[in-house]
C-alpha cells in the first residue's frame, strides 16, 4: 500500500486518478479548494481530503507530509482566465509543490502536463525528445513554464519527476471535451475552419493505466511520456460520432481557416476591452488546436515501460457514447 497525494483530485482526470489508486488499494489523500462541492464524494470514497490551496505553500507542505506520490493534476486548464491566474496557479503552484515535495521527501511526483508543450510542428511526428515551444497563449505557454519549473528541481535537488504529456482525454465524466462538443453539436454552434484536422484521443483509463505505472517503475524518473490511444481521428469523424450517438444531423458547416483565426482575434480583443468574463465563442487557441493536423509517438512508453493502450480507441468511444447519451443535453455545461 502506498500513501498517495492527488491535487486536482475533484477533477475529471484526477478523479480517475483517485479511483485507480483506491483499486490498488493505496491510501489516497486529496487537497481540495475550501468549499470544494466534490470533496463530499471523495470522502464518500473512503479519501482523506484536506483543504488547501497550492497558490500557498504551508498548505501544500501540510498535504504533503507522510505522503510518498504525489500526482499534480491542478492548473489552470482554460484558455480564457486572467494571466495573473496562470501565473498564480500553473507556475506558482508547480514551485511550491516541487519545493514542498523536496522537503518533505517524497518517492515520486508526477506531474499532469500537455501535448501542447511541444509546439505547433506539423511536417515531424513529435515525440518526448522534441524541444519545448511556445504557442503565443496562456495555456500552453504557462504549462511550460511550470515544467521547467519541475525539471530545474529534478536537475537541482533531485526531485524524482516525471511528465505525462495527455492529448485529447475523453470518457465517462469528462466535462469539457465531449460535452463541449456535445453541445455545440446539438445547438449547431460548431463549424469546421480546416479539413481533416487530426484528434489524438486518450481513453482516460488508458491515461490512469500508465500514471500508476509510472509512478513505481524507476525508469521513469526523469522521464516525460506521451499517451493516447494508439490512433488518430479526424475532428469530423470525431464529430459525427458523437452526432450519431445522439440522433442528431452532423455538422458539415466550414469556413477558412484564415477567417476562423480573424474572428477569433476580434473576439478576443473585443471581449477584453469590454471586460467581459464568459468565454468568447472563439478563441485563437481554440482555433489553433481544433485546425491542427499534428502527430504524435508514443513509441517511448513501449519502449522503455513496456506500455500499451489497453482499451482501443472504438472500445473507448463506445463506453463514453453509452455515457452521454445519458445526459441531459439541455443542461450540458460549456468550459
């Protein structure tokens, strides 16, 4: 049995997390905001849950304590948030839980990133080894600066780090990605900017299979690993399975590429000087990844890990399409 620390752990990814480890019968403690309404679940679960905030390091280093895990799923994962919040949240919460966890001794931290970090690069397949790259926006952008962070502690005081780089995550209780598609499909809010844009999927237990491996195999220490299902899509078919699955029209609509990234750049500036909170229909960001035909290998997990998807990409599809088509689709939530 091993004692576990989940930040994020009220969230899609860390929730899964938290289930995965409670099959293994670890001991699993959560750092939840206070007034966190999924903290009530976890305990339900049989989870410590403690509150805290990783923008505060006494809190982090409280959680921390006895514990010999730690999985950071928390950050900012939005594209549209005050810059003052990645910085608090991403950057300034990945320094204090490496210092956190270089102080209180942990035996594995492994950290929740993004395919995100290494570019916009379309004429290579990417891999681990490729180099970080900016994208011009707040997400990616602060998420390799919480890595670099992470590395420099690895480098420095010897934190036993490793990366896990997700793409396009999806399943049961996933609340942005399916449901956001979902619901643009359904009210036809969604249209295409780039034909045969690739989709990357990653069944979440297929992530949560690979997180618990690698957080007690020491090969990977030091290592970053990229994990999807195996195969790539195209965000149409993506789509159109997801239309299918509700008994609803697919959407055909496409307008430029160069038209779509207009828009969303007036959108944008629009919103900011009008200060207005809600997400713009459109972001650069958005834009930019749901245009984009990159590829990625995850060659790296087989290689050095022995690692596989368990579940086929059909398989997962299939499970989260059961799933959502028990939701109500007139209620489902936009990120």
């Amino acid at each position: 049995m091993k004692k576990v620390l989940i930040t994020g752990a009220t969230g899609f990814i860390g929730g899964n997390l938290v289930k995965g480890n409670l099959a293994r019968g670890n001991r699993v403690r959560a750092m939840a905001l206070p007034g966190d309404p999924g903290a009530t679940l976890l305990k339900e679960r049989g989870v410590e849950v403690v509150q805290g905030d990783v923008r505060d390091f006494e809190s982090v280093k409280k959680a921390m304590e006895g514990m010999e895990i730690v999985f950071h799923c928390a950050a900012v994962v939005t594209d549209w948030a005050p810059e003052s919040l990645f910085q608090e949240v991403t950057v300034g919460g990945a320094e204090n839980m490496c210092r956190a966890a270089c102080e209180t001794g942990v035996s594995r931290f492994v950290d929740i990133s993004t395919c995100d970090v290494f570019g916009i690069i379309e004429d290579k397949v990417m891999d681990e080894s490729f180099p970080l790259s900016p994208w011009n926006e707040l997400y990616p952008d602060y998420k390799i600066q919480s890595e670099e962070i992470m590395w420099r502690y690895h480098k420095e005081k010897g934190l036993p780090v490793t990366m896990v780089y997700p793409l396009w995550v999806y399943g049961e209780g996933d609340q942005t990605f399916v449901p956001l598609l979902a619901d643009a499909i359904v009210k036809k809010d969604l249209i295409f900017w780039r034909k045969d844009a690739i989709v990357w999927p990653t069944y979440i237990d297929n992530m949560v299979d690979l997180l618990l491996l690698i957080s007690e195999d020491p090969r990977a220490v030091g290592n970053g690993y990229l994990v999807h299902d195996g195969e790539f899509t195209t965000l149409q078919e993506f789509c159109a399975e997801i239309a299918r699955a509700l008994g609803v029209p697919p959407i055909t609509t496409h307008i430029p590429y160069g038209l779509a990234y207009a828009a969303s750049w007036i959108m944008e500036l629009l919103w900011k000087v009008l200060r207005i909170k809600q997400r713009p229909l459109l972001t650069t960001y958005v834009v930019k990844n749901l245009g984009s035909r990159f590829r990625f290998s995850i060659d790296k997990a087989e290689r050095e890990l022995g690692w596989k998807p368990k579940m086929s990409y059909k398989e997962g599809m299939d499970v989260t399409m059961k799933w959502l088509k028990t939701l109500d689709l007139k209620t489902l939530k936009q990120k």
